[in-house]
C-alpha cells in the first residue's frame, strides 16, 4: 500500500494489521463492485433523464413560502420523482417529517374504518407497530376500526402462499409489504419477488392495494416496486433518495388515486397537493436526488465490504458475503453486548461529525428496548450516512448502512474492526 495512504489511516487510528486485512479483503471483491458501478451509471442516467423531461430550471431552487401555491420547485419535483419511479403521480414534501409519517399517512389515507390491512410479509418495521396498533398508541389504524392481519415468512424466508390466501378477505383493502429487513433477521425482498408476491395477492383480490415501503432500496436495483405491479411505494428522503443532502422529508409514489388521498391527509380535505410550500430546502431535494444513485453505490459497497469482513472473522451476517444485494442494510450479529459496542464506537469514532462522542444505549420512542445507535452525520439521524444501529438484546445484532461515499464507508468499517481488534473480541492473523 502506498505508504502516504497508511500514514492517513495511521492517523485516524487504524493500525497496519486492521489495514492489511481490508486490503485483501476489498482485492477479492472488484468484480462485485464493478457490477454495483453499473448499476449505478443506469440509475443516474434515469434521474437525468427525469430532470430533463420535465425541464428542471433555476426557478425551481426558489424559496416558496405561505401557503405554497404555485410552487414551481415543488410540483416539478414530484413530477421528477414520479418519472424516476415509474409512478402516475407523487408526493414530496419537507412536511412529511420521517418515514414512519410517511407511511402512516399512506396506510391512514388510504383505509377506511372497516377495512383489513394485511402484511404478507410478517411483522412489520418497529416504529409501524405503533401506527398499526399492534402496540396501543393514540391515533393508531386499530383507534379508527381499521384491523390487521399477518401472514409471517416460511422458515427458509420464502411466501406463506396458503397462509397469505388464508388471510385475504372481503375486508382486506391494503397489503404492505416491506422491502428491507428493517430490524428482522429475515432477507430483504427483491423488486423480482416482491413482483411475484403482488401477483399473486391481486390474483386472490384484484382491487387489493400493494404498498411497498421501499425504505433503504432506492436505486439499489434498476428497477423499483412499482415497475414489478405496486400500487404506491413509500420511503425517507434522508435515506436513499435524499442522497445525503435532503435535510428533512418523505415521498410517496403511484397510483394517481392513492397518492392523492395521501396529500389530501397530510395538509386537509380540500386542500391536497395544492398548499404546502417547500421552503428553503427543495434545491437538496433536487440535489440529493441527482446524487442518489452514486450516494447508494458508496452505501453498497461498504455494505458489501463489511459483510465480507465480518463474515471472514466467523460473524454471522446477512445478506452474506456472496449474496445479490436488495437494500443498503447490513446485519451483522455480533453474540455479545461487548462487541456489538465495540462495533457501534467504531463507527461513531469515523464520522466527520461528533467522532469525539460514544455512543450509548438509549430507550428510543417507537422501540421496545435499548437501542444503540452510531451516527455523527450532517443531517440528524441520516441514515444514509454512515450509521450504526440495533436493539440492545441477544442475539445482538447491528444494522449498519450508509456512508457518503465509498471511501467513508471503508474508514467505518475499517474503524469498527479496529475497536473489536483493541478489544481482543476478534482475531484477525487468520485471512
Ligand atoms: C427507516 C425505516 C422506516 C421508518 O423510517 P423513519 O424515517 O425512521 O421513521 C420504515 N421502514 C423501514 C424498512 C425502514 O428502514
């Protein structure tokens, strides 16, 4: 390696042994990389492609306020997002505050008292819990006459067909299926299996909506949910699509119909998409998008890099070190608090931004444990940056995704093995 580079990493802590291990780590995986760069090109064609099409202009980065009427940045960007997707209509908004607000405005626009939401997909994401009723909490779908079903995974994490056809009733308005893991040791859905699930569930019931909470799996394929049948798909702008540089926000993507009765949920009755002005942050909207497929590629590889290692040193991780890759999460299970802290600090020590600080386990709202979270990122809680996080419990297993660029990712990952090394929790002379 070239000796000013170990210098660098020298300097930021990371020993020559935790340096060697990468490099022969990151030689074995150009291949994968390669084909994650190619995925990339095609993603960032589209995007400019969408910018195009719906001539994108200075105008658009103008500071909208009041009411928001006639905001030009805003309509033309939900056109944007909609051409990206592949969508009738969208909804992009600094107003929608976090993806659980926007999949809650999904699920409550779009049902009505009486109806039954189904997740063919077993329990949903932590925070949705709430939302759904499964855990009480005020103003939940459960709160409105709105019932639940589930239909969990196969054990080998492929459709309960039977289970699912079982569960379908006359009732049955919605099914939501989520793409990434989230905090469950299953894999995440491809857009090819999520494809075959709604045909199945629209061959049971036609008029059934497929809402896809598409979460960490913006343009990490080439094709998104709804070129695979979905009906509307949800997700954070300070994840994926966001590209490190949306400061806030939510989309929502599909079905003219459906989309509509989300916007008329998140401002009001008679009102819908026509107020809600974007502020002063619709040009990182515009600029985030443009750098998403790039800003995901970096996330990816990093991903894939830390399941390689991780895996190497006997860790269980998933996806695993060979797997195709569907979302930018990478669980890695570390069977003790230890080295599940050990991993977290790593992270934390890589940032740009409280690198100083350690990162503690803390009762989140919307979880049912401790969790620990690594992030010292620009934005708040990006999770498009590189993070670290995972309920404090057995079998101890962290999330991490993100990471700016790939070189971040490496640093963190890099980091974190490093902490576990000082800790004598790995050993790492056995490549
Ligand atoms: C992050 C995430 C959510 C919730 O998003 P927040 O922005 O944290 O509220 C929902 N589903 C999945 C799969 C997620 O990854």
């Amino acid at each position: 390696m070239n000796p000013l580079l170990e210098e660098q990493y020298k300097r930021l802590g990371i020993s020559k042994e935790v340096l060697d291990f990468g490099a022969a780590v990151e030689e074995s995986l150009k291949e994968r990389f390669a084909g994650i760069d190619a995925c990339a090109e095609y993603n960032q064609m589209k995007v400019v492609a969408a910018m195009q099409k719906n001539r994108v202009s200075a105008e658009c980065f103008q500071t909208a306020t009041g009411y928001g009427y006639n905001d030009l940045g805003r309509d033309v960007l939900e056109r944007v997002y909609a051409d990206c997707f592949c969508a009738e209509d969208a909804l992009v908004r600094p107003q929608i505050t976090c993806g659980t607000h926007a999949l809650a405005l999904a699920l409550l626009s779009n049902l009505r008292p009486g109806d039954e939401l189904l997740s063919p997909v077993g329990k949903p994401y932590d925070t949705l819990e709430e939302v759904i009723g499964i855990r009480p909490s005020k103003g939940s779908l459960a709160e409105y006459g709105i019932t639940y079903a589930q239909a969990d995974l196969l054990p080998d994490g492929s459709f309960d067909y039977e289970s699912i056809a079982k569960a379908i009733n006359e009732r049955t308005k919605l099914a939501t299926i989520q793409r990434s893991k989230g905090y469950a040791p299953r894999k995440t859905l491809s857009v090819e299996r999520i494809g075959e699930l709604i045909r199945f569930l629209k061959k049971q019931k036609p008029d059934i909506i497929c809402m896809v909470d598409n979460c960490y799996g913006e343009f990490v394929e080439t094709r998104e949910p709804l070129e695979a049948g979905a009906d509307l798909i949800v997700g954070s702008l300070i994840k994926n699509p966001g590209g490190g540089l949306a400061p806030i926000g939510g989309y929502l993507a599909g079905k003219k119909e459906y989309v509509e009765n989300a916007a008329y949920r998140l401002t009001s009755p008679g009102l819908g998409k026509e107020v809600g002005a974007s502020l002063g942050v619709i040009g990182s909207f515009y600029q985030g998008l443009f750098l998403a497929p790039t800003v995901v590629s970096g996330a990816l590889k990093g991903a894939v890099f830390a399941a390689n290692i991780y895996e190497r040193l006997g860790f269980s991780v998933i996806p695993d070190s060979t797997e195709s890759r569907h979302d930018i999460v990478q669980a890695v299970t570390f069977g003790s608090r230890e080295a599940m802290t050990a991993f977290c600090e790593g992270i934390q020590a890589a940032a740009p931004v409280d690198s100083h600080v350690t990162p503690e386990p803390w009762a989140m709202p919307g979880y049912d444990c401790d969790v620990i979270m690594a992030a010292g990122a620009f934005v708040q809680g990006s999770s498009i940056e590189l993070s670290a996080d995972g309920p404090v419990k057995p079998p101890y297993t962290v999330y991490f995704q993100g990471g700016l660029t790939w070189y971040h990712a490496k640093l963190g990952i890099l980091s974190s093995l490093q902490k576990l090394y000082e800790r004598n929790l790995v050993k790492i002379d056995k490549v």
